[in-house]
C-alpha cells in the first residue's frame, strides 16, 4: 500500500508538472487565462511569416495576441488570423487590422480603431491591411532615382560624344592655327608696303589739294563782289517798282476826290442804293402776285380783270360751303 501512496503520488506530481508547464507555456507566449478576452478574425492574402502569440497593439499598447493561424482553400489559399483582444477594446466597422513588421521586434497586428459608429460583436472579421516594409519603402524610393541615373547616364554618354565631337574640332583648329601667325605675317607685310603708298598718295593729294585752294581765293573774292552787286541791283529795281505803284495809287485817289465819274458818285451819292431797293420790292410784289394768280400768267392770252374777279368769288362761297359744311 506504501509502494501504491507514492506512485500515485508520482503520477499526481508528474501531471500537475505538465499542467503547470502548460499555462506557462502559454502565459510566456502571450496567453492571459485570467482576462476576459473576445475573437476576432482577419484575413490576408499573405500572412508575410505571421505566427500564433505575435503581440496585437492599439496605438503602441499591448491588446491582444494572435491565437490561431488557419488557410482558407476555398478562397484562394488566403489566410484567416484568429485574434484575441481584450474586452475593453471597442472595435467598429472602420477598424483596421494592420499587418507591421520591424527589424528587432518581428512580426505584429496594429489596430487602427477609427471612429465606432456600428460596433462589432466577437466572432466579427476585421478589415485587412499589410503596411509598407522597408524593402518596399527602398523600391519604391529606389526606382526614381534609378530612373534619373540611367537619364544622367544617358546624358553623360552625349556629353562624352559631343566632347569627343569637340576635340576632333579643336584639333582641327589648332593644325589651322599653327599656319595662321604666318598668314599674320604676310598680312603685315603686305599692310605696311600699302601704308606706305597710301600715305604718300594722301601727302600728294593734300600739297594739289592746297594748291587748288590757293588758286580759288581770287576766283571766291570775285564771285562775292557779283552777289553783292546782284543784291544792290534787285533791291534798286523793287524800290523803283513800289514808288510806281505810290504814285498810280494817288492818282486814283485823287479822281474819286474830284466826284466827276462814275465811281466816286457810288461812293458819295445813295441813289442807285434806292433804287436797287424799290426795284427789290416791286420784284418781291411780283413774286407774290405770281403764287397766288398763276392762273393770270399760265394762260395763252392771259384773262380778263373781270373773270380773275368772278373766279376769286366762286372760290371764296367754296370755301364758304366747305366752312358751313364742317359746322
């Protein structure tokens, strides 16, 4: 009975060992057996090496932990995370469960909560998210600046051209500058000899230059005594010519004083201004008598006093009538 009390002993120890190794297990992985906690589910199209116990976190705190990692054949080989988190944590429908990694701390789930306007119940599934990694950040920062070194290089290989280009021209144009001090001196040569005979051409023509001057000073002095003679000659003729026309115009002046001709009686007498005026209004009473009779003037022998008077009074007791009428 001793031998049986310490094998039974034994056997209690063992599986109280196993349970014990168990929950620490479990509690070392991440597994709170005293919280009350509620699943959630997500799904990913790549777990990118997410194993069960990875940390779950809110805004850098720890909430909760993966506790099952399952594939969903029917959907693609996606894969369905199981997450425990705790009860105080209100989850809604904008919630995000973001896959992260780091360097050091491995593999986690960060929430993005978000505004809670249905919230969601244990068992709900959580929309996915899989952040950026660093070596998708280094791709995506690596490809412009791949891209602008091939177009610098690109750049650079027809600066090499161009440059190559170039020296073949400058040593084009340092072979035809070497001949070119003896072109110079040519050039000079040939640019002093012509100085030379310019400058005693423009010496001869300066001593014929001076010369003809000399001879011109008579023949100048003498065509200024003509002008000067010319002037006095003409300014001679308009005087004569003026005290003409003085001597004309007091003759005529003097006649019209005299008042025997024509033209100085229209300027002293108004006759003719008189009768220039009687003639104007007997003209005007003609006019008139004209419009109101043209009768008397239009006809072939003219008419009669008598008749011109018998029509002026039918015309008259018509206008009578026509008067009477509109009364």
């Amino acid at each position: 009975m001793k031998n049986i009390g310490k094998e039974i002993k034994v056997g209690v120890f063992a599986a109280m060992a196993l349970v014990l190794l168990y929950f620490g297990f479990n509690f070392l992985k991440g597994a709170d057996f005293f919280s009350n906690r509620k699943k959630y589910y997500t799904i990913y199209d790549n777990a990118d090496q997410l194993v069960r116990s990875n940390p779950v976190y809110v805004n850098g705190y720890a909430v909760g932990r993966v506790s099952k990692i399952s594939i969903l054949p029917e959907k693609q080989n996606k894969i369905l995370v199981e997450l425990e988190i705790d009860s105080d944590v209100k989850l809604g429908d904008s919630t995000k469960a973001i896959l992260t990694s780091e360097i050091l701390s491995g593999k986690y789930i960060l929430l993005s909560i978000g505004q809670v306007k249905e919230p969601l119940k244990s068992g709900d599934t959580i929309r996915s998210e899989v952040a950026k990694g660093l070596m998708d950040v280094f791709t995506e920062t690596a490809e412009p600046v791949a891209d602008n070194l091939q177009t610098t290089l690109r750049n650079f290989n027809v600066v090499i051209d161009n440059l190559s280009s170039n020296t073949r021209r400058l040593d084009t144009l340092f072979m035809k500058l070497n001949s070119t001090p003896y072109l110079v001196n040519r050039i000079l040569i040939n640019t002093n000899g012509r100085v030379d005979e310019l400058s005693t051409s423009f010496k001869s023509v300066a001593e014929n230059l001076n010369v003809t001057i000399s001879d011109l000073k008579p023949t100048l002095n003498n065509f200024k005594i003509l002008s000067d003679s010319l002037k006095e000659i003409r300014l001679n003729q308009t005087l004569i010519k003026t005290q003409q026309t003085l001597a004309n115009l007091n003759v005529i002046l003097t006649q019209l004083k005299k008042g025997d001709n024509t033209a100085s009686k229209l300027m002293t007498e108004d006759s003719l201004y008189v009768k220039v005026n009687r003639l104007l209004a007997h003209m005007d009473t003609l006019v008139r008598h004209f419009d109101n009779n043209p009768k008397q003037f239009l006809g072939p022998l003219g008419k009669s006093q008598k008749k011109i008077q018998r029509e002026r009074k039918r015309e008259e007791e018509a206008r009578q009538k026509a008067a009477a009428a509109k009364k």
